[in-house]
C-alpha cells in the first residue's frame, strides 16, 4: 500500500509514469526482509532495480563523487544515526 501510494505521487508530480525504482531499507534487515521489501516493490508495479542500505543512500545522494576535493580512488565512512540506530557505511 505504501509503494503503490508513493508510485502514484511521484506520477502525478513528475507527469509521467515512474517503472523503475531503487529502495532503500535500514542496514539491519536480513535477507528475508530485504526480499519482502524487493516483492512488494514488485507489487506496486516497480522494476526494482536495487535495495540498498540507507546509509548507503545517504552517501550516494550527498553526492560526495563529485566534490572537487576529492581526487582518485577514496574510501568514504558514512555515519546514519537516525531512527534509533547506528548505521555505518564504508563506500
């Protein structure tokens, strides 16, 4: 219900139908979780291109590859400390 309820705001904001989506789920869901959340994708109608980790996300969308400090190859640490927990992420 969720998804299928976030697929028809995105539609109607962007006017255009959304296929594809990369979900995102805490760091601490297992393998099972982690399908459960892929398949419900799947049901509100989403190609599920991946499921990341939020942390994860949260360095992707910082965007921090396209800073201009940063020049070669880096290792990055990204810290969540939302929602109670303490994620950590090595990208």
């Amino acid at each position: 219900m969720v998804l299928s309820k976030l697929k028809d705001v995105a539609e109607t904001y962007l006017s255009h139908e959304v296929n594809n989506a990369v979900i995102t789920v805490p760091a601490y869901f297992n393998n099972s979780q982690r399908q459960a959340t892929k398949d419900a994708g799947k049901i509100a109608g989403f190609n599920v291109m991946r499921i990341i980790n939020e942390p994860t996300a949260a360095a992707i969308a910082y965007g921090f590859h396209k800073k201009k400090w940063i020049q070669g190859e880096k290792n990055v640490l990204v810290f969540d400390f939302g929602g109670g927990t303490f994620d950590v992420s090595l990208v």
